[in-house]
C-alpha cells in the first residue's frame, strides 16, 4: 500500500534499523544515556541554540514550551488553525491554565500582524497576561516568509512576549527555501521539531532553545509523564535522520510537483501545490469516500474524508509511486 495520508507512516530504514539495534544506552532520567546525549547535543548545534531535550512526540514539545514560557493565567497568542490551537488536545488550557489567544490565520499561514498587536493585552487585572507568541513553519506545507517571521518576531519583542516556533517539518522549511535549519530556527526563544515527520525517525522531537528555558521545559516533562529510561534506541534512530535524511527532503518536494503537475489536468477537480511535500486536491462534486474507496483498490492509501483531500509524499514514496499515483487518481475521478 502507498501511504499519502502523512509524512508521519513511514517506516524504519535498513540503515536506521542498524543504528537502532546497535545503540549504546542508559537512563536518559539519569541523564545518562549517551544516544540521548549526543542528539540533544546535534539538535541543539544544528538549530544554533544552547540546548535541547528529546520528547517522545511534537504535542509534548510544544506543552513544555509553552507551560516553560507561561504560568497559570497567562495566554499566548497563536493561530486559530495553528497545530499547538486546535490540533493538540487543549493541553496547554487543561494542563497549564494557560489560556490560547487564536487570532485567525490566512491559508499561508499567516496571521494579520495588526491583530496580532491587537490582542495583547494591556496590564490589567482584567485580562489573562500576554506572554508568548507562537508561529508554526511549515503550515499545511507552506514556508513562512523571511520578512513575515522577522516582523512578527519584532512585534513580538517590543510587546514584551516571548517567541516559539512549532517547526515540526521546519527541515521542509529550511530545503524548501534554501536556508539553514539554524536560519529559520534563530529570533524564537524555543524551536520545537519533529523527528518522525518528514525526516522518517519512528519517535520523537526534539525542543531547544536557551539552558535556562530547557531546564523548566524537563521539570514539565517530568510532570507530563515524558521521562524515558533506555530512550536511546530511539534516539539512535532521529540521530541517524539528523545525519542522513535532512537533504534528502528536495527528493520529497520534487516528487510533490510532479504530482501537482500530474493531477492539473483532470477535469472537476482543482490542485492546490505543491507546497514542499503537499499536494491539496479540491475534490469538487465528486465524493471523497468513493475516490478514497477506489484509491485504496488500486493500493493507494489517502485521508478522503472532505472535499479538500492531503497527499503528503515522503521517503516511502518514489518517484516511480508518484506515476502509479497520478494514474489511479485519473481512473478514479473518471
């Protein structure tokens, strides 16, 4: 089965495989696990921040970061579709009484700098305290633009918040737009990445920032429940992704657009792309469970479940897959 409904399916390489069967461990609660260690470290050198702390998944990244920066009646202000809003359980309002100030973003994945100045609130006991701003890049596969994030990292700085940056595909960011991971990671205090989207690792992220924000952020992933013992053969995996699967994301992007380019001349439909390893079908008066139905009898596997259908490629899709894609959604929508 070819799997488009995430970059997050893929499974283990050969080589990972390898590195995960040989890693070296100890209790990573006892800072002593040398795989822990040495990721931590990369991340923190790649991302050009002073440390790091491996997470067992992106919505505890994000939660440590946010409860790190912000303490009970506080509010950071975020997208009204950004993941760390509406995609991550409410955790930072249930577990963190720290209320989400949404201000609406553009399919861009932009928010409107004007409202975002607009929503932080003046100092009064009225008003949750505005402390933190966070951005998402990508967002549905877009890359923020250099000025966009360099103006909303300034307004931010003159309202007095701090600033995260939920990167889980920052590295679709980074190749997608010819800069550094460390280029699109510096002005945000925390960076929070994905190892298991994009680059293929089966667990994890990683947050980081400065010595002193990562220590609060472990205090919480304590409290969360995020301390792993022998956590180094998962490391050993997102360790081998750092060193092995950043550049090759440019293969995942040329093989979007050639899927865009495939599926523009269909008739009744409407292709948004690509954007890095996205690709967005408008499936129009046609209906998704009988597109999705079809897919899957030709072995191909896609969240059909609206009208507006997510092809997300990634290191378990070839170029080859990319030709029996575009064929089998030809014969579907016909």
């Amino acid at each position: 089965m070819i799997d488009l409904r995430s970059d997050t399916v893929t499974k283990p390489t050969p080589a990972m495989r390898d590195a995960i069967s040989s890693a070296e461990v100890g209790d990573d609660v006892y800072g002593d696990d040398p795989n822990v260690n040495a990721l931590e470290a990369e991340a923190a050198e790649l991302l050009g921040k002073e440390a790091a702390m491996f997470v067992a998944t992106g919505t505890q990244s994000n939660l440590c970061a946010i409860m790190a920066h912000c303490g009970r009646g506080d509010e950071y202000i975020v997208g009204h579709e950004a993941h760390t809003y509406k995609y991550e359980a409410g955790g930072a309002a249930v577990l963190g009484s720290i209320q989400p100030q949404p201000v609406e973003l553009s399919a861009d994945g932009l928010m409107d700098l004007e409202r975002v100045a607009a929503a932080v609130k003046v100092d009064d006991p009225h008003f949750a305290r505005s402390r933190l701003l966070c951005l998402e890049n990508t967002h549905n596969g877009r890359t923020l633009p250099v000025d966009y994030v360099v103006a909303a990292q300034e307004l931010g700085r003159d309202r007095g918040l701090s600033l995260h940056l939920d990167g889980a595909r920052l590295w679709n960011a980074a190749v997608g737009s010819g800069q550094t991971p460390a280029e699109v990671a510096a002005g945000f205090d925390t960076v929070s990445v994905c190892l298991s989207k994009a680059l293929g690792a089966p667990v994890g992220s990683v947050l980081v920032g400065s010595a002193d924000l990562i220590n609060d952020a472990r205090r919480w992933r304590k409290m969360l429940g995020g301390g792993m013992r022998q956590a180094g053969v998962l490391a050993a995996a997102g360790r081998y992704c750092l060193d092995h699967h950043i550049d090759r994301l440019a293969d995942d992007h040329a093989n979007a657009a050639r899927l865009a380019e495939g599926l523009g001349s269909l008739d009744g439909i409407a292709v948004d792309g690509p954007h890095t390893n996205m690709v967005f079908v408008e499936l129009g008066d046609h209906d998704p469970s009988t597109i999705g139905a079809k897919m899957a009898d030709a072995g191909i596997q896609i969240s059909a479940y609206g009208p507006t259908v997510r092809l997300v490629c990634h290191l378990d899709v070839s170029a080859e897959n990319i030709e029996s894609i575009i064929s089998a959604l030809h014969d579907a929508i016909r």
